[in-house]
C-alpha cells in the first residue's frame, strides 16, 4: 500500500433521490482537523451488516442495479417501489455516509493527552461513517484493542458483540432463565452461543439449515432446532420445555417465525399448569424482533394464550437505558475476549470500490450466512 | 315468576368431548350450604360477554350446530376442527360452568355478620359459574350496588367497567397521555369513551361502520375513525397526531388493524422528529390485543420503526397486578357510576333455555354492536 496523504480521503455514500432512484458512490472528502479531544483514525477494516444494508440499499430492489461510472469511482444505481420510496421520506436527496463500526489506526491527534496517547494503536471504533479511509473520532469513544490484534480481528467490536450480550442482559432483566434466538448460525448467533457456554445460560438456536445446526453443534451447542425438519414444532416445544426459556431474540422478523416460537413456549408451559385456563398459561412469554432478514409481513395464529408480547428491539436505545458504566463493562469485555468469544469470520475482503461491484452486492445482499465481507477502505487507494 | 326451593338449581355446562363435539346442556345442581362468609345469590341478570363465549363455544362451528333435548332442557351439539380441538385438550370431557359475571339477590347467607348483612340485598359478583340460577360466593366477593339498582342494571359492573378502568390506568402506569380503541361503539368502549370524557383524556376511537361513529359522537366523542373509510390511515395519523395518543387496545386481534394502528402512531412521531433515523422514531408505540372479534391471524408490515410492541392484555392478571386495595376503589367507582358512566344496554334477555335456542345463538354469537344478550336465569323456571 502506498503512503497517501491523510488530508482527503474516499467515502462511500448513498443516496435517494426524489425521482425513485439509489445511487451508490465513493465521494472525495477532506479528512477534518482533529480537535483537541478528537482523532483520525485510518479505517482498514469494517464489516458489512444486515444493519448496514438497510442505509446502504434503502429498500432497493438491488438485483436490478445498473453499474456505472469508472472502476475506481464506481456509480451504482436501482430503483426502488414506490411503497419503498413512502419509507425514505425522511432521507430524500441527502448524501448520506454508511458503515456502522470498523477498526484502523489512529493516524493523527489532537492536542490533549488522551487523544495523544492514542497515536499508532489500533482500536476499534462506532458511530457510522466507517465504509471510508479516514475517520474523525472522540479519543473516548475509542475501544483500544489488546496488542497483537489485527484491526480485521476488531473490526466486529460492537454491533454484533454488544447486540449478543445485550440480548443475555434483557433476558436477566426481564425475568426470563434461558433465551431462544433464530437465525442462530450467524456471526452474532456463533457469539451468543458462546457467551451462553461461558456464562451457563441455556439456549435454543433455531436455524434453517441442517448445515447451520452442524456448525453450531460444533462449537458447543446444545439445542439446536431446524425450522426446515418436519418435526420443528415438537423439536422447538422439547428444547424450551428442557430449558424454561421464555424469551427469543428473532433477526427473521417477517413470515410466522415469531408466532410459533410463541406457540411452542405456550405448549411447554401448559404442560406444568395444575388446570385449564381458557385464557392459556399465566407465563409471560416475550419475542423481540431485532432483524429484518425476511422484510415480508409478520403473520401470527393467536394460539398461546394472552400472557405474550412481541415488539422490537434494539441496540442503541438499550445501552442508553443501562447507562454508559454498565455499557463501558461490556466494551472492555468484548476487547478482553475478541480473539476468543466475539471472534468474527468473513468470506471476503473487498476495498470501497469493489464493495461497489455488482457481482459482489449480489453475493454479500443476500445476508446469507457464510457470506459476510469485510470492507478494507485502505486496500487498493 | 313462582317461588322456587333454593335447594336445587339449573346451570349451563359447556363441554368439549374428546370425538370433536361440543356440547351444551343445563343441569340441574344442588345448592351448597353457605360457609360462615358465603353467601347464596339469586342471579336474575348475567350478561353474554365476548370472553364468556370462548368458553361456552369452544371455536366450535356454530352455524352448523344441532339442537337436540327439550325446550326446557335443550342440548346443542356441535363440531370442532381439529385445529380447534388442539386448543381444546386441557378441558376434554370436563363439563365446565359458563358466565363470568352476574347480579341477583342475596336469598341465603351463612353465620358471620359479613354474610348476613347482605341478606336481600342486590349485589353484584365475579368468578364464572354465573349462567345459574343460584351461586354460591363469598361475602367479600360481593359487590352491594346502591339501592334502586335492579340486576339487570348491575349485570356488567366488572367485565367491561374494571376493563375500561384497567385501559386508562395502563395506560397512564407505562407513561401514555392519550389513547386508542377499537371496536370503539361496543359496550366496553361508550363506557371507555364516558370515562375520558369524565378523566378529561384524550381518546381516538376506531369503528367499522358510520352508524357507529355516529352513535359515539352522539355521546359525545372526538375522535372517532371509521376503518371502512378509504381516508381511514390519513384519519387515524390526524387524530393520533392531534392528541399524542401511543398506545392502543385492540379488541379485534385479527388482521392488519394492530399493525395499521402501530404504523400511523409512527407517521404521527416523525412528524416532530429532528432528523432521519433507519430505525424510524424513537417514542415508544405499543398495541394491546384485548380480545379476538377476528379470529384470524394478526399480520403487520413492520413499518414503524423499532420501538414498538404487541402484547396480550387481560383484566385478571391487571387486577392482580394493582393489588386488592386500588382494585376495590375501582369496584366502588362502579357502583357509584352504575347508571351513568357503566350503564350497559342489552338487545335482549332471555331464560337458560332460550339462550341455547339456535336462533338466538345465530344472533348474540355474531359479538355485533347492538347484539348483545342478558341471561337470566330466574326467568322461565
């Protein structure tokens, strides 16, 4: 890689605009002067998330997308339903930079001592902005990571760690014992399964493929129920009778997931109630839909009594309601446990302008597990 | 009406056998003896709620049920699907008593003076068993309504008024300023509509005809949105706008109508929102599903950001929750309301015989606004 000058730097932006379009693009921004409590941290990695895609593609029927513009400065543009246009009100015609976390080393500082301590490390930063070469960041919200740590290892810090051990710190605090999560083969789904084994917590992992539960299994799992076997309602109703697990965490969200996940904890909690209640068990039984994997309808049979939620759940509002202690707790955590715990595997790669190829949308748009890419904005500049 | 010995009395008896047939029948019982702090009520007034009928039809298929017996002791029988019949094992071959709640006059009572107090007094009481010519409840059960007060008048003094309560005080406990009702011009919701008149709260009500916007205007609503209108989501946005209504109790439970709710309370929200987020806006929006006029599924698109919930809600549970003190000056609220705020209206009264008549089951098992039934069990025997 050749030494470039660190005032400008490329970022990638997305774009609706009002007549229906999304236009993806790598635009030229001057990197700021850092302030005294600030740094600029060179991005040379930073992972491509489901909660990515929803600002970078906008709704976007992306297998239409035409390419256009030139290999280093790549123009991408779909259309996008009208239906999909009603939900972008709010960011019509606005540039908008993407990328959740990343990883990269700080490059420059400002003047005060803990931005001048950060010079040469690597840390692990959040916040958005992050699919670009350079990032201005507060010293204090930098995670410095462990000595001997590629920023490729720390470039996962947040969303999916902290989303994992979230998920534990709901269950605890909203009374629950055991948890159930869906999609449960995924980087994040791989995390928690290890958090459950470290911390002792019973889980449910419900997967779409016998491939995903041979995965989990292999690291350690001990309920692994596959909604593609004929015998998943009565898997599902075993694995949460063994457990007593009363909530789920579902990155589905659409389709009738939720509601049978519902369904089967009622049918392992009726199995303990002393009488018929027509009003079904007393149990509250709690689903949180934290991803959008399937963007369809939500569809659910009322068949589990009336003690029952499902509602949404995310990350940032839950850190805010634990407050920035309990919060800096998991962070050094995840730092402490990245190459072992919150270790994330990716597929592939790719520098800003190829993220933008075609081919490669169509293989990391599709979510599918085993085919996460890793955005590297210092490659190939 | 002749005076009858309290020795023996009638009751209907719902039971659901384990071929697939629902069956329902009177059967003749025998008065218990009153404990010390029981009382023996003559129930002259028992109202045919929506929950009552989830018990006594079991999801049975109504419209092709047989009568069979005699006119004084008619049995309808019934199918069940299979489906339904799953729902169903937790009360197979049990004959269960039917009827949540009741007025009547106290014509026995045990030793204690709690007990002979009541002794011909009009009182009314809860805890099912209520489609019966004489119940057996304790004193402390009984709620003694203001003199002048005929059964019939008291007939509805919990399911409906506690519920109607337990809305508003929900409401206010998880920190809302206004809310929302569907199925708004049935009983339940005039009362509703008379107690925010009254609480001075806000109130959007969600009908399916005109005539029953007309009829709550009459008493005096604001807001009133007719589902079957074409402007119904810019009607519903408006009102929810106007008065910051976020969370709402759905009687329906069925179809989109939750969902719809959820996603013009968003619409509403981003309009004072200070800038976009993908995860829509950050107030807090949450649907209770009360009861199950639709039987349907529930669908929803999830359009409305990620802070959102849909749960069961049910009155017993809510009582329990508040503690038999602040449940009592709910009860006494109603007494005292009984003829203005809590009045109910009732299509028709029928006899025990005559409420298992095909007939009348073809019109009060529609639950249709204006269809709504008084047993009384004094009457005809």
């Amino acid at each position: 890689m050749a030494q470039a000058s660190t005032d400008t730097g490329l970022q990638l932006r997305s774009t609706v605009k009002t007549g229906g379009t999304l236009e993806l693009s790598l635009v030229s921004v001057p990197t700021p002067e850092p302030k005294p409590e600030e740094v600029i941290v060179r991005i040379e990695a930073s992972p491509i998330n489901p909660s990515d895609q929803g600002l970078l593609f906008a709704g976007a029927d992306m297998s239409a997308a035409k390419a256009g513009g030139t290999p280093e400065r790549p123009i991408v543009t779909a259309s996008l339903s009208p239906a999909a246009m009603k939900a972008m009100a709010g960011r019509l015609d606005q540039s908008l930079p993407v990328g959740n976390e990343g990883a990269g080393v700080v490059v420059r500082a400002g003047s005060s001592p803990a931005a001048q301590a950060l010079v040469g490390k690597t840390v692990a930063i959040l916040g958005g902005a992050m699919y670009a070469q350079y990032r201005c960041i507060k010293a204090v919200q930098c995670l410095v990571l462990p000595p001997g740590t590629t920023p490729a290892e720390g470039a996962s810090c947040f969303v999916n760690p902290l989303t994992a051990l979230g998920m534990v710190a709901t269950m605890r605090a909203e009374g629950h014992k055991a948890l159930v999560h869906t999609a449960a083969a995924s980087n994040l789904g791989q995390m928690l399964q290890k958090i459950c084994l470290k911390d002792q917590i019973a889980l449910v992992n419900i997967v779409r493929k016998p491939e995903q539960a041979a995965l989990l299994k292999k690291i350690g799992a001990t309920h692994v129920c596959d909604s593609s076997s004929p015998t998943f309602m009565d898997d599902l109703t075993e694995a949460l009778a063994a457990t007593g697990a009363t909530i789920a965490f579902d990155a589905i969200g659409g389709g009738t997931l939720a509601g049978q996940i519902l369904t089967a904890m009622e049918a392992a909690a009726v199995r303990t109630a002393k009488e018929y209640s027509r009003y079904g068990s007393t149990v509250h039984k709690q689903v949180y839909i934290y991803g959008g994997l399937d963007r369809g309808p939500t569809q659910f049979q009322r068949a589990f009594g009336m003690a029952w939620g499902i509602g949404g759940w995310l990350l940032t509002p839950f850190l805010q309601k634990i407050g920035f202690e309990a919060a800096q707790k998991l962070r050094e955590r995840v730092a402490a446990e990245v190459k072992t715990t919150f270790a994330s595997t990716y597929t592939k790669e790719v520098s800003l302008a190829s993220a933008l190829r075609l081919e490669e949308i169509a293989v990391y748009g599709k979510q599918a597990t085993g085919a996460k890419y890793l955005i590297n904005p210092s490659k190939g500049v």
